[in-house]
C-alpha cells in the first residue's frame, strides 16, 4: 500500500456555491472575504475566487487518503475529531458535512493494514472507541455525503452522522465477518435500528454489499441523488438547516438521537422538557412574532 507521509488526512473548507448551485467545495468563505478566514480556529484560503458564494454556517470536512480509499486509520480518526469538535465549539458553524476524497469512496472501512497486528487488549488500549463516542457527541448536525464505497468503519461513520446523502450508485456495507471479525464501531446497534433486525442479520451475517437504492429503500439513506451532485446537495441541505434556529435544531437533534436510547414514556418525558425548555428562547419570540408580522425571522441563537 502506498503510505502518505505526514500529509494531512482531513481537510476542512468553508465550501462556496455557484450561483445555481453547481459548483462546491471550493473556500467560500475565504473567497468571499478574499484571502483567508477562519472557522472553528481552522484557517483556509482562498483557492477560487470567482463566481462563488459562500455557504453560510456550513463546513466541508473531507477525508483525503485516496491512496486506501479513504480507509479510517488512527491518525485520520484523531484528526478528524479533532476538526469536528473544534467546528462544534464555533457558534458560527451551524451544520456539516463530511465527505471522502474522490468518487471511489466515502471510507472503505477502518484500516486492514493497522487492525492486522491488533490484538484485543491493545484495541482496548487504543482509546479507539472512544473517539467513535465523542463524533457521535457532536451537538452541530451532521450530514454524511456519500460516494463510492462506505463500508465497515466508513458505513458505520456515516451511520454515526444525524443524515446521509448518498450517490445512487454508492454502496454501503458491513463486510467485518469476512474479515473474522464484526462491526465494533456501532454498526449492529445503528443498522437494526435504521433497517430491523431483519436485515440487520442478513447484511451483518452476510457481509455484502448494499446499493444506495436499497439502502434508501430501507431508511438509511436520507437523500440519493446523482453521483456528481452529492455534495452540493448535501451542502444545501446543510445551508438550509444552518439557516434555522440553532438552540432549536441541537434540542431537536438531541431529541431524535435519545428516542434510539429511551423508552418511549422517558423519550417524550425529554421531548417535552426540551420543548418547553425552546420557549425561554429569544428564538421562540422572534420565530412566533415574524410569522405573525408575515416576515422572515432573524435568528439569534439564544
Ligand atoms: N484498509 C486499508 N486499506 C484499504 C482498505 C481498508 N479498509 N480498503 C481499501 N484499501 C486499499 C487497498 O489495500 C488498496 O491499496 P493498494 O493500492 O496499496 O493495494 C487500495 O485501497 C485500493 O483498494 P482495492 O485495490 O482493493 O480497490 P478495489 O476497487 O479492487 O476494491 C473495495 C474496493 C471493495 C472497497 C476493497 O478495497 C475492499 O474490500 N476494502 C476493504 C473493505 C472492508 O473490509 N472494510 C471493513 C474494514 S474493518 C472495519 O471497518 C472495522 C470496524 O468496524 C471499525
């Protein structure tokens, strides 16, 4: 396998748009303000300035390792948490994405080569996990735009996002069996309760693939769109949720991810703590008061 060197295996942009909403992935933000800006304490550059607009309070993270199809290796995770918590912490980040590099996949798994000399204490040791839990933490939505390949660890990491775009000819699956192995980064518990035990057992057990049609079929899959337009039309999804009220989206996102927790009396207990919890909210007001004025409401965040 070719190994990168100390190139970095996350890339994060502030994503920018054509006009008609074509283009995107380019640092929008940054060609806006023409040079440099800043989001999450992350700096990017402009590399196009023509023609583009920003996408407001949406970040692009893309996974860059094509050498392994985006294969998930320590140095990757560890980045890559480390962007998305710092993109968590900024008020301005308001949803995001995150992509692999290339059409050929998303991720296509953790990586063989690192997991191959593993043995259960040093996995235990490793922390691993651990990082899996705080991505899933993550209170700022979370979009995964798929193509190619999200298997093993890359299915389970798109598992883990709150939405997923998907290419309609991408595929996902869980193949850890055939490895002597099973999915150990969520992916029994988030694939039952996206799809049933039913085809939980027969995709786990199996290890095969599954066109984005069927798992869009099978409620996995939030959006399947053109190959070439999934990460504009992630981004727009992103645009149009970073576009709500904020403390609203987060309780809601919270709400949703418990009722796969709680049972169902404690879930709605939450949901209306939560609920009247949003009336305390400037948002509320300004939200309630603009549709009764009949004009668009300007949102604060508090
Ligand atoms: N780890 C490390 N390297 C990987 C990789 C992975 N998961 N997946 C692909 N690669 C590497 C290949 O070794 C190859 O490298 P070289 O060019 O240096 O040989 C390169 O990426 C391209 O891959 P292929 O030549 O295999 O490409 P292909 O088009 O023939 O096949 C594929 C594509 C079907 C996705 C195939 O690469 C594959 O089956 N990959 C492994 C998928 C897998 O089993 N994922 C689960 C991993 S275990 C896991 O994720 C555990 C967990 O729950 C956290």
């Amino acid at each position: 396998m070719t190994e990168e060197s100390g190139r970095p295996r996350v890339r994060v942009e502030f994503p920018a748009m054509t006009a008609g909403g074509k283009a995107a992935a380019a640092t929008g933000k940054a060609a806006a303000l023409g040079g440099e800006a800043t989001l999450g304490g992350i700096v990017a550059r402009a590399t196009e300035a023509a023609a583009l607009r920003p996408v407001d309070g949406v970040a692009l993270v893309t996974i860059d390792r094509r050498e392994a199809l985006n294969a998930i290796d320590r140095a990757t995770m560890e980045q890559l948490l480390e962007a998305l918590e710092r993109l968590d912490d900024d008020p301005t980040c308001r949803c995001m994405v995150i992509t692999g590099v290339g059409d050929r996949a998303f991720a296509a798994g953790a990586d063989i080569l690192e997991m191959s000399e593993q043995t259960a204490a040093s996995i235990a040791a490793s922390g691993g996990f651990e990082r899996w839990d705080r991505i899933a933490r993550i209170a700022t939505p979370l979009i995964a735009a798929v193509k190619g390949y999200a298997l093993g660890g890359g299915c389970e990491l798109a598992m883990t996002c709150d939405m997923i775009v998907a290419a309609a000819d991408a595929v996902f699956g869980l193949p850890e069996v055939r490895l002597g192995v099973m999915p150990g980064a969520g992916g029994t518990q988030r694939l039952l309760r996206a799809m049933g035990k039913a085809k939980a057992m027969e995709l786990i057990l199996t290890g095969r693939n599954l066109p984005a049609v069927e798992a869009e079929a099978h409620g996995l899959v939030s959006l399947l769109v053109p190959r070439a337009e999934v990460v504009a039309c992630a981004l727009a999804l992103a645009e149009t949720i970073a576009a709500m009220p904020p403390l609203a989206v987060r309780a809601a996102v919270q709400a949703i991810d418990q009722a796969a927790e709680l049972p169902l009396s404690e879930g709605l207990a939450a949901e209306r703590k939560a609920f009247n919890a949003l009336f305390e909210t400037e948002d509320q007001k300004e939200g309630m008061r603009a549709f009764l004025e009949k004009r668009p409401a300007d949102w604060k965040g508090r």
